[in-house]
C-alpha cells in the first residue's frame, strides 16, 4: 500500500510569515508574488529527505494555478523534491 506525506508550502516548506502583513495592505497577488523571496525551512526540508524512498511526498497549497511557474522556481532554487 503506498504511503504519503502531505505537506503544505507557505509555512511549512518556506518560511513565509514575513509577508503575512502583504494580505491586508496589497492583497494576495502581492503575499504570493513576494513568496519567490522566502526562506526555504530548511530543517522540514531536510526530514523530508530522510524518508523512505517508497513514501511519496504530497505539497499542497492555496495558491491559485497562475503561482504555479513562480512557486517550481523557488523550490528548484533550493532543491526542494516533492513528488
């Protein structure tokens, strides 16, 4: 039987409460756009890369689709591997 993790990006793969304060003042277009200058979380990052390599790792997110191109580059900017 397969086995997932599931994670979500903003929080959790990066560290992105530094643009909280974006989602009141400019709305989310401008909170997800800055996202591409989060700080990857490097420590869950990399307990993600000790799991076995039979568990498929799920990231979610609420980001609409036209995030999507932004939010690849960031995590092969920092290596982050999901499935």
């Amino acid at each position: 039987m397969q086995q997932f993790i599931i994670t979500d990006i903003d929080n959790t793969l990066s560290h992105s409460s530094w643009r909280d304060h974006l989602i009141g003042n400019e709305g989310w277009d401008a909170f997800h756009a800055a996202s591409i200058q989060d700080q990857p979380n490097f420590s869950f990052i990399s307990l993600l890369e000790r799991i076995e390599t039979n568990v498929m790792v799920v990231a979610l997110t609420g980001r609409n689709e036209k995030w999507r191109q932004l939010t690849m580059e960031w995590m092969l900017k920092y290596n982050v591997s999901i499935d």
